[in-house]
C-alpha cells in the first residue's frame, strides 16, 4: 500500500460572501464596488462554555406540521433553532424603537412599519463598508434563531442612529414588528438565483466558509448560548444566500410585499413565481454542525472525518465527477475536510499530489510504487483503489477493521476486511 512518507501541510483559505448585495436600483455590483470576498486562514477555536440560561426572545406559535425533519438528527443539538421570523418584540422594544404607537388596520399598520424602516433603517449595498451587515443573515440560515431581531436593533446601529442592514435584515425586523400588532407575516425568498449565480465573477467554490473574524463574532453569541463549536465546526457550514428576500404580510387573504430593502422591484424581482416561502431550517444540518471537527490544530483527523462523511456527503455540492463516475466528489482537499464531499478516485495515482496541494519536483519519490501498487490492488481485489484515501490512511501498523473502516467511509467503498487482510499478505 502507499506509504505516507511526508508530512502533509496545507493551508485553508475561506471566504465569505454576503447575500443581497445588489445595488440600489437592483444592479449588481462589480467586484470593486462590492468586495464580498474576505480571504482568512483556517484555524481551531479553543471555546469555553458559559453555562448561564438565556431565554429565547418571544415567538409566535408555529401551526406547520414539524414532524418530519429535513434533516437528520444525529448529534445532541446545543441550541434550539427557532424561526427568528415569528419573534414577537417586547413593549418596551417597541418603545425604544420609536415604534410603539402604529394604529389601524393590518394595512395601515404595516405601511407605517414599512415608514419607519424607510426612516430609521440604512441599506447597506457594499459590504465593504460594514463587514459585519451579512452576518445576521448567514448565521440564522445554518443556526435559525442566533442572531434575532431585537439584538439585531440594538447591534447594528450606525453613526446616525440608523438600523443598517440587507434585505434579510428588513425582512426579519419587519416581521418581528408587525408580529407585535398580531399581524400574520411571512419571509418570502426569491430562490431564483444565488449571488454568485447573478455575478459572473463570483467563483461559487468561493462562496463556502467564514472568516476568522466572523466567527469570533458569532462565538460570542454561541457562549452567551452554552454552545461550544469550533472555527472548523462553524466554517463548514456557513455558505451564501439567495440574492434577495421581503417581508409579506397577510391582508384581506392575500399576501401582500412590504419591501423596504434597497432594491428596485423591477424585472425578475417582480416574477412572483421567482419566490418562495422556504421553511426556516432549509439550510440546517445537524451532522455538519455538530459532528467532531476534521481539522484539529491545522491536522486532519481522520476518525473525525470518517465520521464525518459517514454521515453526510452532501449532494447540494457540485463537487467534481471523479475518474469513476462519482459525482459530488470533493474537489480540493478543503473541501474534503469540511465534509462537502467524498474522497475521489484518480485514475493517476499522482493527482493526489495535486489534490493535496504538494509540489515536488520528483513525484515518484513521493509517491513509490504507487502506479504498481494500484494496478495489483485492483486486479487482486476486482475493486477500486482509491489512491488518495490509502495515501492519508496507510501505516505499516494500523489494525486491518481500522484501515477498512476509515477507507469506506471517506470513499463510500465496500471493501471488507478478509479481503484488505488477504491482499495485505
């Protein structure tokens, strides 16, 4: 088998990327009047966990049937999500808000919210100029309910007093005002394209991941929450937004927009059938949050990422289709890590070279044997042989159950351990 006969140093790069970031008359932006992307190297988090209570804030009841969860539930979860779009604000919010005292009908009362988010809210287009206004919204897709309403209206406030925000933003404290009137809201999306589908220059395999400073951000909240999660655990998990949402409200049976955000309803924005009312917890995923991190201290830990994808390769990722056909195979070895996709198998067994980013003027030296190897696996066995998996896995010494657990959970494989046994002598 391949022998591991170097030491394998990679750097991760991430990025992130804001939703909603098209301009004020709905154009999108060019990368140097919206520069979205926020390189920062990957790095473990040491948390410690506060363990004070912390209430939610109020929420409406939910009438959907929940019963049938989207996703697995693999780990015990930390936090409680929770639709951020059914809060319902204190009085004495709404009086600090300046937005206590709307009165009429569901009409009437949702125009004068609508008025006073024109009054003391501020589009931001440029995330460039407030690095922090995407947060709100990535953070509740991966983890619904971190980042409410009432802590958005008292955190994001600019030099002028002014709420600043992107549509998320309106959408959510809008929802959590009328909520307060008893009106019956909604958060509608339009799911026609994601930022990166509507700017060319976007490479969407940048679009995953946060920076360092981002999650030191959002760490805050996660203590104040009892909720220990790593850099690691966080970055791969956070991805972009569709480009555009809008509060709705219900009046006399119809869903009716009340779209303060800074973009023009004009052209695909006003093709209803772009939206879509999407349930709060599209985007959660239990086993990518809560699962062991991959990464510890800038090393790959291979049980955790067998645990890892063991549980969930995710087919919402393009990925590559590898040299056998699999499709949604990781791309990159970041990739890899973050659990987005399987280890692919290379018909060259140099391209894990490649894959794992490592120069050397003299594969062979690195990689001995490896075409021999390959060939005599596959013919003795009658099965693939996924270089780049034996490569990180291999030892001289490591028991034959371990190697074949940790082999077909990262390459979905079905190799036993008689057959890894009787090749192996």
């Amino acid at each position: 088998m391949l022998k591991k006969i170097i030491n394998v140093s990679i750097i991760l790069f991430t990025f992130v990327l804001a939703s909603c970031n098209a301009g004020p008359n709905g154009e999108t932006l060019t990368p140097e009047e919206n520069p979205a992307l926020d390189p920062a190297p990957s790095a473990t988090v040491e948390v410690e966990v506060n363990n004070e209570e912390t209430e939610a804030p109020d929420q409406q009841e939910l009438t959907e049937d929940t019963t049938e969860l989207p996703y697995d539930v693999v780990y015990d979860e930390q936090f409680e999500i929770w639709d951020p779009c059914t809060e319902v604000l204190s009085n004495e919010m709404l009086e600090q808000i300046g937005a206590a005292s709307f009165t009429g009908s569901d009409e009437e009362i949702a125009q004068q919210i609508y008025n006073w988010q024109e009054e003391n809210m501020a589009y931001v287009g440029d995330p460039g100029l407030q690095m922090d206004v995407s947060y709100q919204g990535r953070w509740n897709m991966f983890l619904p309910g971190i980042f409410p309403a009432s802590e958005l209206l008292v955190e994001h406030v600019n030099e002028d007093g002014k709420v600043y925000g992107i549509c998320s933003d309106y959408t959510i404290i809008f929802c959590a005002i009328a909520n307060s009137y008893g009106l019956e809201t909604r958060n509608n999306t339009f799911t026609n394209y994601k930022f990166s589908d509507a700017n060319s220059w976007v490479d969407p395999e940048t679009t995953r991941g946060l920076a360092q400073e981002e999650y030191d951000a959002l760490n805050e909240k996660l203590i104040n929450h009892g909720v220990a999660l790593t850099y690691d655990q966080i970055d791969r998990v956070a991805r972009e937004g569709y480009v555009h949402q809008r509060p709705e409200v219900k009046i006399d049976g119809e869903w009716v927009s009340f779209d303060g955000a800074g973009i023009a309803p004009t052209g695909d924005y006003l093709n209803e059938e772009n939206y879509e009312v999407l349930p709060f917890d599209a985007d959660y995923n239990n086993v990518m949050l809560y699962a062991p991190p991959a990464m510890e201290n800038g090393k790959l830990n291979l049980e955790n990422l067998a645990e890892l994808l063991s549980h969930s390769p995710q087919l919402d990722y393009e990925g590559i289709t590898d040299d056998a056909g699999n499709e949604h195979r990781a791309a990159k070895f970041n990739d890899l890590c973050r659990g987005l996709g399987l280890v692919p198998y290379f018909e060259d067994p140099y391209r894990v070279l490649e894959f794992l980013n490592i120069e050397t003027d003299n594969p062979e030296d690195v990689l001995e044997d490896a075409p021999e190897i390959m060939q005599g696996y596959e013919e003795g066995t009658g099965k693939l042989f996924y270089a780049l998996a034996d490569f990180l896995i291999f030892e001289n010494d490591i028991e034959a159950a371990e190697y074949v657990y940790l082999y077909n959970a990262i390459t979905h494989s079905d190799l036993t351990v008689e057959e890894f046994s009787e090749y192996m002598q």
